[in-house]
C-alpha cells in the first residue's frame, strides 16, 4: 500500500466523520444522522462530506432532525428537481437551482448552530480548470454555494457552480470517500458511512460520448471523471487496511438497499432511511471513545 503522510493535522489523534454522496442514495447516511441527533451524539472533531453527505453533514451539525428526510422524501421527489423530460429539452436532469432556492427560503440550515459546533466542517469539491480535489472548510457567507457545487454532478447538472471565483463540480468525481483527508488530518479514529453495500466496486469506464462532448473543454476534468474508480477503490483499500494505529469504522447500507441515484419510490426511501437509522443507534451503543 502506499505510504500515507500526515499533513495539516486538526489535532492528531482524534476522531472523524467522513460521509459519501450518492445522490438519493444518502437516504441512507440521512437515517443515521437522524438517529445521531436524536441520541446527541456528535464525538467527532473532524467531519467531512461530499455531495449528498456534505448536505447530510451539514444538516447533522445544524442539529436540524429530519431536515434532509424531508429533502430527500418531499423536494427531491418532486418533478421541479429529478426531471428527464427537462433534461431531453436541455435542461437539468438533477434541477440544484430549483432545489437550493426553495429549500434555502423554505428549510435553510441553521448556520449558526452549524458554525458553533466543536466539530471542523469540510466539504469536498472538484475544481474545474485543474480536476483535483479541493477541500474547504466553509463560512455563513458561502455554505450554501459550497454544498451546491459538491452536489453538482457533471452533464445531470449541466452548469458549474462558482465559488469565490473558482468553478468547483461534484467532489464525488475526484475523491467520493474523503478518508485519505480525515487521515491526512491526523484523526486516528475515523467512521465512514457508505451509500453502497460492502460489495459494492467500481470498475473503470471510458467517459461517454454525451460527456465528452458537454465537457471537450475541460480535459482535466473528463480525466478525472475516467481516474475515479481508481481513487474511489484506493480509499476502500485505504478503509479496510488502515495503518497502525488508525481505526475506521465502516459503515455500509446493507445488501439489501435498494435506492439508487435517481430513485424516487417513497417505498423504498422509506424503507431504506429506516436501515440508516436503525443502524445510526447501533453505532451509538457500539462507540468507545478514543
């Protein structure tokens, strides 16, 4: 395995959350959370999200219970946000402009709990121009935008979102599981919640013709978006045979979860939030401090 260095530590030695997107798939992680904030237990100095589990972190350090259940049970369900019919006449399969604009002026996080919290907050993005991974520790004047453009999925969204001048997309696209950053930090007990199965790997792919040609003028993007099998299997490595000292905990939907990206079957979301949050109390009755 490669050799993996410490770098930038929040406090060496301490705890982490780390949370991977998936679009409706962090039904899931939205269920443990929940359970999480019913039980108040946050033992973490470090949480960092992506995409969807930036928005379910986000929502989790607001202490907003059933925020996100909402979001992923109402708003995302309707026809204003997941819409082919749109997206055949050029617009946005996954409508982020219509979802950020009602849910900030309907279901705003509460950022000033947020940015209490004793809990570092980061949110992982992709930068445009140079397709690496960025991660940004947020501020009241830019959250909302941040948590926008790590959910912007290229050509299913087919804008980039700008933030502080910088064009970021989906952070899922260079780093779907932000393991290797908690490490890089120093937290040397890390708990990672999945929105696939254990069994779940992902396999290289050539990007498809409709991606080249949305994306022909960001070539470092596009090499990102064929090089993410290989980051997303190095941090499944990196989980399941940490280095001395480190501990993570893995936490996987079972084999049995049935959301899917796109899915908007209230049976299913239902059925599959109600998994993450029976497992978000059984991590609670498992946890031993450091």
């Amino acid at each position: 395995m490669t050799e993996h260095s410490v770098t930038n530590p929040v406090t060496a030695g301490k705890t982490a959350l780390v949370v991977e997107g998936g679009g409706m798939r962090g039904i899931f992680s939205t269920g443990v959370l929940d359970a999480f904030m019913k039980l108040s237990f946050n033992p973490f100095d470090l949480c960092i999200g992506v995409s969807a589990g930036a928005n379910n972190t986000a929502a989790y350090l607001g202490n907003m219970y059933r925020r996100n259940y909402k979001v992923f049970t109402d708003y995302s369900v309707r026809p204003d946000f997941i819409s082919w019919k749109k997206f055949i006449r050029g617009g946005h399969l996954m409508d982020l402009d219509w979802l950020w604009e009602t849910t900030i002026r309907e279901l705003q996080i509460d950022r000033d709990t947020l940015f209490r919290s004793s809990s570092q907050f980061i949110i992982g993005v992709t930068e445009v121009e140079s397709g690496r991974s960025v991660y940004l520790e947020p501020h009241a004047d830019n959250l909302e935008q941040l948590l926008k453009a790590s959910s912007a999925i290229p050509v299913i969204y087919r804008s980039f979102v700008e933030v502080d001048g910088v064009r970021y997309v989906d952070g899922g696209i260079t780093d779907s599981i932000p393991v290797l950053e908690a490490y890089r930090r120093g937290a040397a007990k890390i708990m990672v919640l999945r929105s696939r199965p254990e069994s779940y790997m992902m396999h290289s792919s050539k990007n498809n013709l409709i991606t080249r040609w949305s994306l022909h003028r960001y070539p470092r993007l596009l090499r990102a978006l064929e090089n993410r099998a290989h980051t997303y299997q190095e941090a499944i490595a990196f989980m399941r045979n940490p280095p001395a000292g480190v501990q993570v905990i893995e936490v996987n939907p079972p084999e049995g979860f049935r959301t899917e990206r796109l899915t908007k079957d209230m049976e299913i979301l239902e059925a599959d939030y109600k998994l993450g949050y029976e497992m978000g109390e059984q991590l609670v009755r498992d946890w031993e401090p450091l």
